[in-house]
C-alpha cells in the first residue's frame, strides 16, 4: 500500500456544505475532481489529473478500510464509510464518503466519491478503530458474532428466569415480580436503540393508517418499515425529477453545444470577413493618401497655374497698353504719310505747270530756229542758241516726266502706306479688343483657379479626414476582429464545456438509474 509522507497530524477542517467530489477512472486514476476538493486537499486541478487516487491517502488508514472499499466497488455495489485523508503539505481532513461505480451497458465504466464533512463521534469512532486496526489488533466487537435482537431477548430471559427461580425459593410472588422486573429492565435496555430508530422514524412520516395499509401491523417495526418506504418513495421521487431534468439539460446543453459550434462556424466566416473589410480599409486608407498628396499636388499645380495667370494677366495688360501706344504711333505715321501724300500731290501740280514751260520754251526754241534759217548766216548764232534752249526745254520735260513717275510711284507708294497704316490700326484696335478679352477672361480663369485651389485645398483637408477615420476604422474593425476570434475561442470553449456538461449528465443519468434499482 502506498505511504505518503510526512504527516503532521494537524486536521484541516472545512463548511459541512463542501462536496468533496472525484472522478476517477476504472485503474483508480483521477479524471475530475471538484473544486472544493483541491482547496481542502491542497492541490491544482493539474496536479490531480491522471495521478493515481492513492495521492490522498493517509498512512493512518487500515488497508483493511481500503480493501472493504474495494470488495464493495469492484462486486458493483456502493460503499460509505469515514476516511482520513492527507493534504498535500501532510496535514489531514477527514471524509464521510460514499463511493460507487459507474456502469456503463452493465459495466463499469469508471467511480465516484462524493464526500461530506463528518460528525465528531464519527471521527472519534473512526479513529479508535483504525488505530487498533493499524496495530494489528481486531476490535472485540468484530470477533464476535453478529446477534439478533430475538437472541439477545431471549438470553435476558433466560437469564432473568434463572433469578428469579432462585428467588422462588423463599417466595412464588416475589420470584414473579423478580422476573417481570428484570425482563421489562433487560428488553428496555436491549431495545433502546430500537426504540431511538422507531423515534426517528416516526419523525420522517408518522401515519398508524399506512403502517397498517403497507405493514399490516402498527408497532415501533412498522414505523420503521414505513419510514424506510417514505425514504424510498422520496428518493425514487428525487431521482425521478433528476433524471427528467437531466433529460431537459442535457438536450438543452447538446442544443447549447450544437449552437456553439454554429456561432464558432458563423464566427470564422465573420472573422475572415472582417479580415477582408481591414484589408480593404487598408487599401482604401493607402488610396485616400494617394488622393489627399495628388490634390496637394493639384493644389500646388493651381497656385502655380495662378501665379501663371497673373503673371499672363500683367503681360496682356502690358501688352493692352502697348498696343494702345502702337495705335497711337500708327495714327501719327498715318497722318504723317497723308500730308506727304498731299505734298507729292501739290509738288505734281508744280510738276505740271513746269511741264507746260518746258514744252512751251520747246516751242519757243523751235520757233526760234525756223526764224534764225530764215535769217541765213545772220541768225546762225541765234539758231545755236535757240537750239540750246531748245535742248533744255527737253532736257527739263524730261527729267519733269521722270519727276512725275517718281511722284506717282511715291504718291502710290504712300497710298499704300496709309492703307497700310489704316488696317495696321484696324488690327491695333482689334488686338485691343482681344487683349481686352483676354484679360477678361484671364480674370475669369483667375477666379475659376483661384475656386480650384480652394477646392482643392477642401478636398485634401476632407481626404486627410477620411484617412484619419478610415485609421479608426481599421482599428475598429480590428477589435472587432479580435473580438470576434475570442468570441470564437470562447464558443469552442463553451461547446467543449456543454459537451463535458453532456457526458456528466450522461454520467449522472447512469448513476441516478443505479439509484432506481435500488
């Protein structure tokens, strides 16, 4: 047998609520016990688990208590009895257990203790007895036979008899009271703890009517008898309403268990789900910075096109005003090149009037020669003369002639220049005009960057806001999603937990159908 050591001999005393349960496999290995049990015994869950049940056990103990225990258990039957056991710091707490087997299919598939605080007596009981026991020695009361209660009353009248018979010798009378005397103190004495049990039974249902319907007596037996079958009828009642409700639980936990794993499906789908809305967020996230720097970049591109319209809208009013000048300039050449039109003019007219002296002094000459040959040798000298004249007459129509194209080409030349001038200020004029516009619309376009840029400016603060709500959305979205992979953890936890819940109840229906064949 197993010795754990040490032990100090000092009780660890618990509330007689506790319920000290364990579970433990048919090779006597731990596979459950309660929570109550490892505070009193000192010990983790973990440290329990598959160790044998041994681990507890007090060298106090009579292997004699163990191997009643196991006679019982192994044969299929339940057992009680009061049990030291060891802490694991070897201090000591004492049990009322009551073990039994669990069968499965008519075997057994495995047994349970359920131990509860004893009274004192017990204890004391328990102690004297095992410690002779672990002395080797066997109580006087174990050697001998086990007697009935009709033996025991008939020794006390034989006993009572042989009195008073020897009385009888000095008097019949008082032989008889003798007798009647010491039967009534003999069966008082002997029936004393009948008498206590018929008391206690008569407390649990006390009814003369049904000790005689079901007993068909009415004595301190029946009374007995009758609680007995009260008891039986209370737990047969008791049992009954466990097994219905372990019936209602335990197809409520395999619902609850069923639904578990349903909500652990659902979560998986909604975990990967949401894995893909972060992703999205993410990307979404990274676009909304794309789009908040390409409109800074357009806004930076607007304050430049901006600073490009002003500067445009100064070179087209620089541009306005010198044009503006040219027309003035060409208004001035254009007058200018009208009065020496007009000069060209008044100089052809004296061209003209020269014109006609040349060709009448050419006439005069010519008159002039044909007199001089009619005067011979005489006006020979005269002729010469005349034919000097004459020449330059020529020479003068001439270079007149020559003087009037020139005029007439400088005069069609000017003409032309004026036409020119003319539309050159038509053109001027409408280049005014469309600078004009165009400053117009340069002022326009100017509002209409301007307008850009602000709405530029607009849509980078809204897309940097959206950034900043799309961060806290991810992080959302990530506590939704870790949350949900607990949520997930937990309901496999809990389908694990009402599976277990299941076979408990499983386990407790076998236990409860044990009690019904009792």
């Amino acid at each position: 047998m197993r010795v754990n050591e040490p032990v100090t001999q000092k009780e660890v005393t618990y509330p007689p609520e506790f319920n000290l349960l364990s579970i433990t496999k048919t090779s006597s290995h731990i596979i459950y016990a309660s929570k109550e049990f490892c505070d009193v015994a000192g010990y983790t869950i973990d440290e329990l688990i598959d160790q044998p049940h041994n681990l507890v056990r007090h060298s106090d103990m009579p292997p004699e208590a163990f191997k009643d225990m196991w006679d019982f258990l192994k044969s299929g039957k339940s057992w009680m009895g009061i049990v030291k056991n060891r802490c694991k710091n070897g201090d000591h707490y004492w049990v009322d257990a009551f073990a039994s087997p669990i069968k499965v299919n008519g075997k057994i598939a495995e047994y349970q203790s359920v131990r509860l605080s004893p009274s004192r007596q017990h204890v004391a009981n328990a102690e004297k007895i095992y410690a002779q026991l672990k002395a080797g020695k066997t109580p006087t009361k174990l050697k001998m036979p086990r007697t009935r209660l009709w033996q025991r009353l008939g020794a006390a009248f034989l006993g009572s008899g042989i009195i008073s018979t020897a009385v009888a010798s000095l008097s019949p009378i008082a032989a008889i009271w003798v007798f009647f005397v010491l039967a009534t103190l003999s069966g008082f004495w002997l029936t004393r703890r009948l008498e206590a049990i018929s008391k206690q039974a008569r407390k649990v249902f006390d009814n003369p009517l049904m000790e005689l319907v079901y007993n068909g007596e009415v004595d301190d037996i029946s009374e007995i008898s009758l609680a007995m079958k009260m008891r039986q009828s209370e737990l047969n009642a008791v049992v009954g309403r466990i097994q219905d409700s372990n019936q209602q639980i335990a197809t409520a936990a395999q619902s609850s268990a069923n639904n578990c794993e349903t909500t652990a499906d659902n979560l998986s789908g909604q975990t990967s789900e949401t894995e893909q809305v972060a992703a999205a967020i993410n990307q979404m996230h990274s676009t909304a910075h794309e789009i908040a720097q390409n409109a800074q970049n357009a806004s930076d591109a607007t304050e430049k096109a901006n600073a490009a319209v002003v500067e445009g809208k100064t070179s087209v009013e620089q541009t306005l005003t010198s044009m503006n000048e040219l027309s003035s300039q060409l208004e001035v050449a254009s007058g200018v090149v009208q009065q020496l039109s007009e000069h060209g003019r008044t100089i052809g007219e004296v061209l003209v009037v020269i014109q006609g002296v040349a060709e009448q002094t050419n006439l005069l000459a010519l008159n002039a020669a044909i007199e001089a040959a009619r005067a011979g040798d005489q006006g020979r000298g005269f002729a010469v003369v005349a034919d000097e004249v004459r020449k330059l007459a020529q020479r003068s129509h001439e270079s007149t002639e020559e003087i009037q194209n020139i005029i007439k080409l400088i005069q069609t030349s000017t003409d032309k220049a004026v036409q020119a001038m003319d539309e050159g200020n038509k053109l001027s004029e409408v280049c005014v005009s469309c600078a004009d516009t165009s400053g117009e619309k340069l002022d326009a376009l100017f509002g209409q960057v301007t307008d850009i840029s602000d709405r530029n400016n607009q849509i980078a603060t809204a897309i940097e806001e959206m950034a900043r709500v799309t961060e806290d959305m991810n992080s959302s979205v990530q506590s939704i999603s870790e949350v949900c992979s607990a949520t997930n953890i937990l309901a496999s936890d809990t389908k694990e937990e009402c599976e277990g819940l299941v076979e408990n109840l499983k386990s407790q229906g076998q236990l409860v159908n044990q009690f019904r064949k009792i």
